[in-house]
C-alpha cells in the first residue's frame, strides 16, 4: 500500500472545499477542480477564512496554515488531476452526473489511481460499472462541514479490492476522521436512518402534529440532538434531503421511504433551505455555516 501523495477534489462546494482543506492540513498536495472560476474563487476565500479562524482559535500554529495553503492548487480543468494517487468526487447528488464524471476520470487519471465518491446515497456499485477499474471505486462520505465533523463513512462496492479500502481508510485517518464502513446498500449508515426522520418530521409539521419551533425544539431537548430535524434539512439542502429519499425508496421498494409531499412542495417551489435563504425557516444574511463552524470551535466540540 503506497502512500497517498496527491489528491484531487473534484467540485468546490462546502463539501469539496471542506475536503480539500482537510488534505492540505494532512500535508497532502492537493487540486480542487471546478468548471466555474467563481467557485473556486469564493471556495479559496473559505478555506483562507476557516484557517486563520483556526489560529485565532490555537488549534493550528500560524506555520501549518501557511503550509496547509500551500499545498493546494485551484483548476478548471480535470486533466490537471491526471497525476492524482486518489481523486475524491463532491458534485451534486445526481446519478447521471456522476456517473458521466466516473467514466471521464477513468480516462484521464492514471491506471493506479483510486476513485472516491462523496456521494450520500447513490450505488457504489454502479459508479464504478462505469469505470475499468471497478476493483479501485470506492465510497468517501463526509459530513458536513468536513473539516469540522468527525466522521467519514467508507463505503465498498461489489468488487473494491482490500487494498483500496485500507488506503481510503488510512487516508481518512490522516485527515483526522473516525471511520466506519457501510455495504453498499442505499443511504449506507447514516443516511438510512436521518433522512427517514428528516422526512417523518416533514410529516409532522405537514399532518398539523406541531409547529416547526415545537418539533425542532422537542427533538433538540428531547433527544440531545445539537439540531432539530427541519432546521438540520435546510442546512443539508432540501433537494439534497429529497434526492436521498428518492433513491431509499426506489432502491429499496418499501412505501415507508416515500418523500413527504411537503418537502416534494418546497423544493419545486425552489425553498431549498440555507443556501437559497428560505426553507422551512426564512434565514437573514448572516452565513449559518460560518456561525456553526464558529460555535464548535469555541465549545472545542
């Protein structure tokens, strides 16, 4: 098992920005590649932000934020990623997309490299059908935000070989995560059991059980949960809650996983949570993220 010595990030959301500041504090030299400049542009702002907030906080020394910024490098083209030991994709949470992704990367990186996907829900298996290299196509979940929560679910496909898994493993390891792998059935772990009670508070506030203060609230103080479930699914992203929904319960047949028409409501009327400022909640200005991010670090949780 070779050790991994450049990674490539693929799409420069919170997702792939959060990852790939993660590699760079490993000390990994990374590539975060976007088709939009503005992306990457507002993704280098964020990654620059969460550093210095870092140091301020005495996590890091000032040093390792220089050196974490200068391990990372910024493209618009997916060629620049040809040399990458491992390319972790963090697009949006389409099939299609990402299986037209898989197949291109197939072509471009180099025949040892391993393919990794941030993907929530969709079929490992599948992803890498799209590949020559199935046995190197594995799962790479992070939670978000990634370079604050401390989890990465690793997921294998029919035919991921044990050396991939050790590598990705070792690899989250290096990013300081705690790892637990999932078979590759839909919504893995975690997403098999949130996105249900996501959806089934939807079906509370839809049916008239409660209000939406008094459903997050009872959960929060009732469970011990840091957020109630529809202020959690407007900082997932509703389209995101729904697409997850979508492949529980088309890859698992069971009418229990079928989206609350309420949430099938809010995104066609294009309320997709946090990121469009309206939701089940109506958000201000103030980067929710930023805040959240800010909080953690302060309670050091």
């Amino acid at each position: 098992m070779e050790k991994v010595k450049m990674v490539g990030v693929i799409g420069a959301g919170q997702m792939g920005s959060g990852i790939a500041q993660l590699a760079a504090m490993a000390g990994i030299d990374v590539s975060l590649q976007d088709t939009d400049q503005s992306a990457l542009d507002r993704a280098g702002n964020a990654i620059s932000d969460s550093l210095r907030r870092l140091v301020s906080k005495g996590q890091i020394p000032q040093s390792g934020a220089l050196e974490a910024l200068n391990h990372l490098r910024f493209t618009l083209k997916l060629e620049d990623l040809q040399n990458a030991d491992v390319v972790i994709e963090a697009i949006v949470e389409s099939e299609e997309a990402k299986c037209k992704l898989f197949s291109e990367l197939d072509k471009i990186t180099k025949l040892s490299c391993i393919l990794a996907s941030n993907t929530s829900s969709i079929s490992i298996t599948h992803l890498a059908s799209q590949t020559r290299r199935p046995s190197q196509v594995i799962g790479m979940h992070f939670m978000n935000p990634p370079p604050i929560m401390k989890l990465v679910e690793v997921i294998r496909g029919s035919e991921t070989s044990d050396e991939v898994f050790a590598t990705v493993k070792v690899l989250a390891e290096r990013f300081g995560k705690v790892v637990v792998c999932s078979k590759d059935f839909p919504g893995f772990i975690v997403n098999r059991i949130l996105m249900p009670m996501i959806n089934e508070a939807f079906h509370a506030l839809y049916t008239g059980v409660a209000t939406r203060e008094d459903i997050d609230t009872g959960m929060k103080l009732g469970t011990n949960q840091p957020m109630g479930p529809l202020q959690l699914a407007d900082f997932i992203g509703l389209d995101v809650c729904l697409s997850i929904m979508n492949v529980l319960h088309d890859g698992l047949g069971d009418p229990k996983y079928k989206p609350c028409p309420l949430l099938v409501q809010h995104v066609d009327a294009g309320s997709l949570g946090k990121k469009k400022g309206r939701g089940v909640y109506v958000y201000d200005n103030h980067d929710y993220l930023d805040l959240m991010v800010r909080k953690r670090l302060q309670t050091g949780k």
